[in-house]
C-alpha cells in the first residue's frame, strides 16, 4: 500500500465533506437540541437512581452523542455508493491505488469525524449543558475512539451487505435507533424492561454508555474502562470480517440520490 | 516492428450463460491506435474491464508490457490510462481538482503535476474552464475531462471505452486528434466505439468484434479490400422481386442489396434485369466498399450507427 495514495484520498473525501457540510451540522445540532430537551427527564431519573448532585446532562450529553455517532458510522460507506453514482468507482479502482488505499482514504476521514463529532458534542455538554466529568478524560477519549470504530466497522458491514444507498440509509438508521434504545442511549437502562437489560450486552452502544457513565458518573479511570472499551473493540472486529467477506470490490452499487 | 504494449490472447469470459469472450486474441503495439469495433454486446467493454484488472478472465492470457495483467493487474494499472464508458469525473470537484487528484494518485507531484496539468487541458481545450466545477460544463466538456484523465502522464497504453459517446461534433473530432497525436508520440490507443465512422476516421487498425470473437484483425485498408465488398442496394414498394442472373443477393424487408465489385458499372444491367418491377423501386444506393460493407460480408448482418446489428435475410 502507499500512505501517499491513501492521502490523496482520504483528502479528497475531506474536501467532499467539506463541500456539503449540512449533514455534519445536523448531526452536531440535532443531539444539542435533543440533549437540552431531555436533560431535565434525565435529572429525576439519575437522582431516583443514586446520584443526588446529577443534573441530567450525565445521561443526556453521552447518550445523544453515542446514538448520532452511529449515523456518522455510515459516512465511508456512503462515500462507495456515491463513487457508483458518479461512475467513478472504477475509474479509481483501475488507477494506481490499490485496494488498501481506496479502503483506508475513504475510512480514515469517516473515523476522525465520529471522534470529532463526540468531543464535540462533548465540549459542547460541558459548556451549555453543565455537564461535569468526574472521572479521567483520558478514559472518556478512549471509549470514545472504540465507539466511533465500532460504528464506523458497522457502518462498513452494512454497506458490504446494502445494494442500494437507501438500503444502507435505511439499515443505519434503524439499527442506530435501536442500538441507541436497547443501548441506554435514549433512556436510562435501569427504566427499560428486564428482557432489554438482557439484551442490552449485545449492542455495542450499551458497551459505550457502560464506559461513558462510569467515567462521568462513578469517576473511572482509563483502568477501569478497559472492559468496556475492549468489548468495543470487539465488536468493531465482528463487524469489520463481516465487512471484509461481504464486501465486493466488483459489485454494482446503486446510488440513490 | 514496434514492441507490443498490449498482448491479448484466446481471452475467455461468460457470465453466467452469456459467453462475453470467446477466444480474443488481439495485439496493441506502440504507436498504434487500434480500433476495437463492435455493435452493443460484441464484448469491447469486457475485454477494456479485463485489462484494467476491473473484471476477472475466465481463461486466457493478457500482456501489458510484457507483465501478467491477470495476475499482477495492481502493477500494470502504472502503464494504463483508462477511461471507461460511461462518464466518470467529479461533478463537485472543478476540472482542476478532478485532473489534479488522478494525477495525483499517478504520483505527480509539485511542477511536474502542473506541467502536466497544463499539457493535458491544452490538449483537450480545457485551460479555460479549470476552476470551473464539473457539473457546471456542458456535455461535451465532461466528456473531454472524462478523457484528459485517461491521458495523464501519457501512459503506454490508453484505453478509451466509448470515448465520444453523446459528444458533440466538435468534441468529436477534437478527441480524434488527440488519440492520433498520442500514438504519434507513442502510446499505444485501444479506441474502443461502435461508430464505424471514427475508426475510419482514424486510420486505425481494427480489431471487429462480435458476439465476444474477433471477426477480422488488421488495417483498415486492407480489410477493406479484403472482405469489404461493395453493393448496389435498392428499396423497392411492396414486396421486392426477384432478381435474375448470377448476382449475390440479399433481402431485407424491402430492401435488396446485390453485391457488385464496381456498383457504378453494374447498376445499369441490374436495373435493366428488373423489367417491369422498376416501376415500384423507390430508390437505388451505390455503396461503396468500407467497413460497413466488411462488417456485413464477415457478419451477414447490417451494421447501425447507433450500434445495433441488425440481421438481414438472404
């Protein structure tokens, strides 16, 4: 491979991105909107639940930043299926850069706008939200990254098993929501059913909260989020084989615009 | 002899049922341009895709300067430009930024990459739409961005699928000249298009294909003196009659088509055999030998501008 190539790339889906910056700036109100509209529910939950100083934004600034995450997850996959609309993609696949380079210039930019969009959503939560961090920010930063991975490598799976753009539209957003509900992103867990506890453990959003809430709420360190964030990590694996077989380079995608 | 830039040999490629390729063999040598000439689905755009390494071959072997493009087609994608059917550039980019990424991913760089910016959108009549986006230039300026890329670094060999497909005139004969001039200076050009017109135009050797096999290979014209029998055609009202005498006829709806070797001589005498049947000719075409006339001495069918191949009965 050759990181020249993948830069040229990865730059040039920057530039698109920059291009038309309306989608990042949704996915950067939206949350802050939702945040101020549920931090007040959020408040009595978290005091019924033990944390008398909570003001809510413990729960809602982690919870709807972890839910718009996984929207931004489809990001690199979208950027395929507009290589199709555009006819371009096998101009590039029969250029000199190779699969790896392709792969990772169009990743990498998906990657470092979920991190940048949850710190943020963050900074963001700190300033309007009075959200206070008792733990380790650094701990924070590494949840962080493993989500964004994890949503960017599912993103990636649905888009090898997605023929069509709505399809992966359509994939994203209902198992964002889902993730994002069973996950304890949109309500606390404690709230939702026994049966959804249960099965809370198998979606990497409840992996995220886990870890996000134990920083802020319980002042975690880096140590003792590492069993949240290798769960993450886990999850990114599983879906970036699934994204590795299912994956066709050859394949016709339709772009539906 | 020049050396071979592109080495094809019994290229084979079905998908599914369909066979694409049955048995391509064909050469591309240096300062050749070589027109890959078929109707819809005699299997250019398969053979193009293979070359690039952007479909797998079935069997069969392809060269490009000497390397294995089946199995190393990441290392001969450094000697190919290509540019497929359909048009392929960024509508969002300017034509600065499309020509600057391709050439980018090349390796160009620095004052090499704006010299060579500069070459390719003087050659195509692009320097003054540059900082102009994409998908605000006219069809046929798309359609020579679509192929300036193709030209970057002047590789060895060039591969345009379609290249003037829903282009003006203008566009047209302008990328004509450009696909002459690159095989002058010594790119090998694999001109593939199903306009008869342009191969003509471009002097160049054919490669007819169709129904994925090579029909005839070689210079247009000797070809054309080979196999590109001249006739003398004419559409009767009604049913058309028959014609007597030892002439080669062939019958399509009304239309009759007599193969003569000089239409300007023989025509008076077939006119003469018509009797009283000249009464319902609506007209009388003397077609001259070229690869229109090849295509349907080799393929028994006629050959449409737009591509088709349409079968006549005999």
């Amino acid at each position: 491979m050759s990181w020249r190539r993948s830069w040229v790339v990865m730059r040039h889906e920057l530039r698109a991105l920059a291009d038309d910056p309306g989608s990042l700036v949704f996915l950067l109100i939206m949350p802050l909107l939702m945040m101020g509209l549920m931090k007040p529910l959020f408040s009595l939950s978290l005091q019924a639940d033990g944390y008398p100083g909570a003001n809510g934004a413990e729960q809602a600034v982690p919870g709807m930043a972890a839910m718009f995450v996984t929207f931004t997850g489809s990001f690199a996959g979208f950027t395929f299926f507009r290589e199709h609309g555009w006819n371009t993609w096998d101009r590039l696949r029969a250029s000199q850069a190779k699969t790896l380079d392709i792969m990772l210039g169009k990743i990498v930019p998906t990657l470092l706008i979920a991190v940048a969009q949850l710190a943020a959503l963050f900074c963001f939560g700190i300033v309007l939200f009075d959200l206070l961090v008792a733990g380790s920010l650094i701990g924070l930063g590494m949840i962080g990254v493993a989500f964004a991975l994890s949503m960017l490598s599912f993103g990636m799976a649905i888009t090898s098993l997605s023929r069509t753009s709505l399809q992966l539209n359509t994939f994203v957003n209902l198992f964002g929501i889902v993730f994002a509900g069973v996950g304890g992103a949109l309500v606390p867990l404690v709230v939702l059913p026994d049966w959804v506890q249960g099965a809370a453990r198998f979606v990497p959003t409840y992996w995220a909260m886990d870890g996000f809430l134990d920083v802020i709420l319980d002042g975690a360190g880096a140590r003792e989020v590492m069993a949240s964030a290798s769960a993450l990590l886990l999850f990114s694996a599983v879906f970036t084989v699934i994204a590795a077989i299912k994956f066709r380079f050859e394949e016709t995608k339709v772009y539906v615009a | 002899m020049s050396r071979p830039v592109l080495e094809i040999h019994d290229l084979r490629k079905s998908y599914h049922a369909v066979v694409a390729l049955d048995g391509v063999t064909f050469t591309a040598r240096s300062g050749e341009v070589v027109g890959l000439l078929g109707p819809n689905g005699a299997g250019k755009t398969t053979t193009v895709s293979i070359v690039c390494g952007l479909r797998r071959a079935d069997a069969g072997s392809v060269k490009v300067m000497g390397i294995d493009a089946l199995a190393r087609s990441e290392e001969v994608r450094r000697h190919l430009g290509f540019a497929p059917q359909d048009l392929a550039i960024y509508p969002i980019d300017t034509v600065r930024q499309n020509l600057t990424f391709f050439a980018e991913l090349i390796g160009l760089r620095g004052a090499l990459l704006t010299r060579e910016l500069e070459e390719v959108a003087s050659a195509l009549r692009l320097t003054d739409l540059m900082d102009r986006k994409a998908a605000e230039l006219s069809g046929g300026q798309k359609r020579r961005l679509h192929t300036a890329i193709a030209l970057l670094d002047r590789p060895p060999l060039i591969l345009l699928d379609e290249a003037t497909t829903g282009a003006d005139v203008e566009t047209r004969k302008a990328l004509i000249e450009v696909v002459r001039r690159l095989a002058d200076e010594g790119s090998a050009v694999v001109y593939s298009t199903h306009y008869l017109q342009e191969v003509e135009a471009l002097d160049a050797r054919v490669v007819i294909l169709d129904q994925g096999r090579v029909l005839a290979d070689g210079a247009l014209r000797d070809l054309v003196s080979r196999s590109g029998n001249a006739f003398v055609e004419l559409v009767f009202e009604g049913t058309p009659p028959g014609i007597p005498g030892r002439w080669h006829v062939t019958v399509d709806g009304t239309r009759v088509r007599v193969a003569v070797d000089h239409p300007e001589k023989a025509v008076g005498a077939l006119l003469e055999t018509l009797g009283p049947h000249k009464r319902r000719l609506q007209s009388v075409a003397l077609v001259s030998p070229s690869l229109e006339t090849v295509f349907m001495s080799l393929t028994g069918r006629r050959y449409r501008s737009e591509g088709r191949a349409d079968v006549l009965a005999s």
